[in-house]
C-alpha cells in the first residue's frame, strides 16, 4: 500500500492547536467554580430556610404579617366625675392623635413630618429614640389633639409618608376658668420617671394617666381599658379591610362629695384674692366645696402642656399650683381660741365663770403682750372673751394651761397631722409642744413660747382643712370624720370620737354664736333666721419689730385673715373656713363664709319647697305619696 506525498506545512499546523490534555484543564476549573458557587449559594439558601421555617417561625411569621395586617389602638376612655347631685363635672371630648407606625417609618421623614405638624425635631427624634430597641410594631404617639391644620397636612401627604396612623381618641374637657382645678387634677402622658415607679409598672410608654388631685388618687378606678382594631393595608399604609375589632372598656365614674352650686359661689367670691375656701359637712367629713386661688387652666395639662404655658405657671410667685385648702400651713391666729377656751374647761382649769381684766395688754414671763384691741375690753368671762376674741384673756388662759396641754387638745382635734383626705400631697402643719421642740431644735420649751401659741401665733400651723375638720368636730359634740372627695357608705369613713362634756361644748358654741350675733368681730358672717356660729382670725406674717423696720406694712406683710363659720348652732351640718392671704381684716374672710353659708340654706328651702310641690301635686292626682 502506497502513503501520501507527506505535506511539508503539517507540522507548523499541529504546532498552532494547543495540546488536547490543556483543554480538558481548562473546562474542568470553570466546571469548579461554579459547582463550588452553586453549592455556596444553595447552602446559603438552606441556612435561610432553616432559620425562617425551624429555628424562629413564629418571629418571622409576625414580620410577614405585619407588612399587611396593622393593630390599631381604640383608647378607652377615663370615667366621668360627677357632683353630689349627680351634675357632670368632668367629661370626655372626641378629639384625634397622630401615631408613627414604625415598621414603614424612615428617618428622613421625620424631619419633614415635624416641620409640616409644627413640632419640636429634636423631641421628636428623642420620642422615636425612646422606642428604638422595641419591637417595630410598636407605634409612637408623636401628636395628640389634632388641630384642622394638622388633620389637613396629614390627608394630603398620606402617600408621602404612609406611617402617619390618624386614630380618634377621647380626651379630657375640664371645667374653664379654673374651677375646681386643684380638686380634679388633670392627666398625661405617662414619663419615663413614672415608668420605672412600682405604682405604674402595668403602664407602658404613651398611656395617659392622672397626674394630680382626684385624677391621680383614683387614677385606676377612672382609666378605661383599651381596645384595638385589626385592619389590613396596602403598601401604601391604606386599610383595605378591617379583620376583627375588640372594643376598648370604659373607665368607671366617679361621684364627688362636692356641692357644685356651693362651689361657684365660693370660686366667684375668692376671685381677685389669694387664698382657699372649705366646705365640710361635720356630720360626715364630705367636702362639700374646695376652692384655692390662684388657680390653673387644667385643660392645658390635657394631652401636653406647652413649654410656654409651664413657664408661665411655674414662675408665677402666687404659686397657682399649691392646693393652699390642703397644703398651706399658716398660722391659724384667733380660730384657734375655741379650742383653748375648750382645753381649759375639759382639763378643769378654769370654769365659764373665771374672769380676766383686760386694760390693752398683760406681763407674763417678763414680756409686756399687746391685745388687738390696744384699749383694752375690761373684765371678762370665757363668753365675752370668745366674743370680743380677747387676746389679753387667752393669754392669760394660755400661761394657766402650759404648751402640753395646748398641744394634747390640738393633736385631739387634728392639728400637726394630715387629715387623710383621698387627695395627694396634703400637708400636716404644726402643733408645737416640749417633746417637738427637743426632738427638732436639741433646746427646751420656754413657758414665754406658750402666750403666741395661744393666740394661734408661734411655731403653731395649720391647713383650712384641718380648721374645717376641728371645728366642725367641736361643733357635733366630739366627733372628728376624715373629710373625703368620693362619695362612700357612711362605715367606710374613719372617725375619732372623744368624749366630751356637753355644757363646755355649749358654752364654747355660744361664744362663737355671739361673735357672729352678739356685735362680736363676726358680724359681718350673720343670716337672718339662721344660727350661725363662728370666730375670726388675723394671723400676723411678721414681727411689730420687724414691720417698724421695714418702714410700715407692705401686701406682702399685711395679715392673713382667716374666719370659720358653721350652722345651725344646735345639731349643725356645714362648717366653712376661709383663708384670705395678706387680706388684713377678718371681716373680709367673714363675708365669703356668709355667702357660702346662704347658698347652702338657699338650696336646702328650694329642695324643701320642690318636695312639698310634688308631694301636693301627687295627693291632688290621687297617686298616693311620691317617692
């Protein structure tokens, strides 16, 4: 067999093709890397599939779901406060609050968001800070009673940022003008001060609750429960459907002892005057009226008080927020000389026929004392010098008891302890005594100390209050009830009962009678056809001395002018103390007691003539008796 001619170019032709072994390598390390790369990615895969469907399904599962279906809070809203009779004096008003659904938020929203709803940038960033390591369902309220500016920013702008949540929310109408601000109190949102507190640890960040007065001494009794609404919503932030709805619970209502008629009378003659008014039923310790000037516009604490308006109340030097029927501790002046006059007949003393000549003032301890009255009022018994407020006679009277016995007779009515009223912050005054001054000065009591304190001067401090719950516990025979807000059964109310002996009783009632009835310093406090009782007081703010050396009387040093008041004399049912601050005269104080007093009778004859009406009406229809 013949070959063929060899071609001279075959070996320059086989040397241009790469060896065949070469190819193979080269298809075999792409084939590697991207079987390696499959199984990285697979693994990959794996490892997600794992963690969503095994190790947290449930975690997961609530994300997934949140991206469609959204919770929306229903507030429940507070309970009402009504008056004695039944008259609402707080309700609630609908009004709407902006939440931040955080799940769709984005930072570079907010600073637009709170330019567009006029709120502060940094406290907006600061609330959102405040819920960043909380899970994203949780919402933010970043507004609340909505204005129709707002209302209109937040329609027009939902496709821009759809984590504006618009809900409806009940919120607090208070009574205007301040009337009975300190009584009722106001509500909002809880701090994170408040959060870390035991009393509030069910609460959680954004709840509103009672922050003073009744709406934070029952803050859990008034609060409702709240409700929520399931809904589900586009992308956008649109709710499409609504799944399941739990209705948010009402809180309870609650019925305030107060008179509201008696209020308003007491509110429009305190206006202009620092000060405070109470009104106490001594047969039950019911507050029937509570009034403390200058007061606040509670509607401004409502949701969140502005920064301007805190300012304003907060350097304000009349001090509006001090509840002064509970918390100012003055000197009680002459209000105090029944109870003297009480203590020195019970402990055997004196008798109501031991007399004291006054002719403008007395030397006791070394110490020449001025009476009010710088004439003098001559000789008198314990009536004319409870009448005439004698300071001479309870001087002398005061020396013959000692600072002990002084001090038993006012801890027995309530003097230097609180009262126990179901308000927050009352103050328990002063009731000086030997064991006081030892244990709070390491020095002894000087029986020169025992003449002021006599007078209701001196270390000696009380609260209208607790002058309301003396007297008023004098006046009954010995029976001193804890005052109270709230309506509640008549064994539910704690009471100290002293036997007392009723002829001193009297005789301690009459003179407060005749320095009402009898041309006394009371005079001014006098209803026809009405027995009231009273005793006026003026408590000095600063030393003769001290007044000569500051070149005469300045408002801030005139006397503080107190007058308790109760009636009928026999078997009485109200007690009224009122406390005019820098008022200077006594008989001013006696007048606003008087107009309190009339409305309270006032009433009761209208209530008396209505029911007598009904009950002819009835008879004349044949009905029987009405019920």
């Amino acid at each position: 067999m013949t070959l063929p001619p060899a071609d001279p170019n075959l070996g320059q032709q086989l040397s241009d093709k790469p060896p065949l072994r070469d190819d193979t390598r080269f298809a075999a390390g792409k084939i590697a890397v991207f079987q390696y790369a499959t199984v990285i990615i697979f693994l990959f895969l794996i490892s997600g599939f794992w963690r969503l469907q095994v190790q947290n399904p449930e975690f997961y599962g609530e994300r997934a779901q949140q991206n469609s279906i959204k919770s929306v809070p229903i507030p429940g809203p507070r309970g009402r406060l009504l008056d004695r009779d039944g008259r609402v004096i707080v309700d609630n008003h609908s009004s709407f609050s902006l939440l931040l659904a955080r799940e769709s938020a984005k930072d570079e929203h907010l600073r637009p968001i709170a330019q567009g709803l006029d709120l502060d940038y940094s406290d907006l960033l600061a609330r959102v800070e405040r819920v960043r390591k909380q899970p994203k369902y949780v919402t933010v309220t970043i507004k609340d009673e909505l204005s129709p500016a707002d209302l209109a920013f937040v329609a027009s702008h939902h496709d821009f940022f759809p984590e504006l949540v618009l809900i409806e929310t009940p919120r607090r109408l208070y009574p205007k003008n301040g009337t009975l601000a300190h009584v009722i109190g106001y509500t909002g949102e809880i701090s994170e001060q408040e959060l870390d507190a035991p009393e509030f640890a069910k609460y959680n960040q954004g709840d509103v609750v009672g922050k003073f007065g009744i709406e934070k001494q029952y803050n859990d009794t008034l609060m409702g429960v709240d409700g929520q609404r399931q809904v589900v919503v586009d992308n956008r932030g649109t709710v499409r459907q609504t799944l399941a709805i739990k209705k948010a619970v009402e809180g309870k209502d609650l019925q305030l002892t107060i008179d509201l008629d008696l209020q308003t009378v007491a509110e429009l003659a305190m206006e202009g005057k620092n000060g405070a008014v109470v009104a106490l039923d001594p047969r039950s310790g019911e507050v029937l009226a509570m009034v403390s000037h200058p007061a606040f516009d509670p509607n401004k604490f409502a949701v969140r008080i502005k920064t301007k308006d805190w300012r304003e109340i907060a350097d304000n030097p009349d001090h509006p927020m001090l509840n002064r029927a509970i918390q100012a501790e003055q000197a009680p002046g002459s209000t105090f000389k029944p109870i003297v006059a009480l203590a020195g007949l019970s402990t055997g003393t004196v008798d109501d026929k031991w007399t004291v000549h006054c002719s403008g003032g007395v030397a006791l301890y070394g110490v020449y004392q001025h009476c009010h009255d710088k004439h003098g009022h001559g000789t008198l018994s314990m009536h004319r010098g409870i009448v005439q407020s004698c300071d001479v006679f309870f001087y002398t009277l005061g020396a013959r008891l000692g600072i002990d016995n002084l001090s038993f007779y006012g801890d027995l009515v309530g003097f230097g302890q609180t009262t126990g009223i179901d308000l927050p912050h009352e103050k328990a005054g002063l009731m000086p005594s030997q064991k006081w001054k030892l244990r709070t000065q390491r020095t002894k009591w000087y029986a020169g100390e025992t003449p002021s304190v006599s007078i209701g001067q001196g270390a000696l401090t009380v609260t209208p209050l607790q002058l309301a719950r003396a007297i008023g516990g004098l006046s009954v025979g010995g029976k001193w009830y804890q005052p109270h807000m709230v309506k509640r059964a008549p064994d539910q109310v704690k009471v100290v009962e002293w036997t007392l002996n009723p002829e001193q009783v009297k005789t301690v009632v009459d003179g407060m009678y005749g320095v009402v009835n009898e041309g006394g310093t009371g005079v001014r406090a006098a209803l026809p056809h009405i027995e009231v009782c009273g005793k006026t007081g003026t408590a000095q703010l600063a030393s003769n001395d001290y007044i000569k050396a500051a070149g005469g009387v300045s408002q801030e040093l005139k006397d503080n002018a107190w007058f308790v008041g109760f009636a009928p004399r026999d078997n009485p049912e109200i007690v009224v103390v009122t406390l005019f601050e820098h008022g200077g005269l006594s008989a001013l104080s006696a007048a606003i007691v008087r107009d309190v007093l009339k409305a309270h009778f006032d009433k009761k004859e209208r209530m008396t003539q209505w029911q007598q009406n009904q009950t002819r009406t009835v008879a004349a229809l044949g009905l029987g008796v009405p019920r």
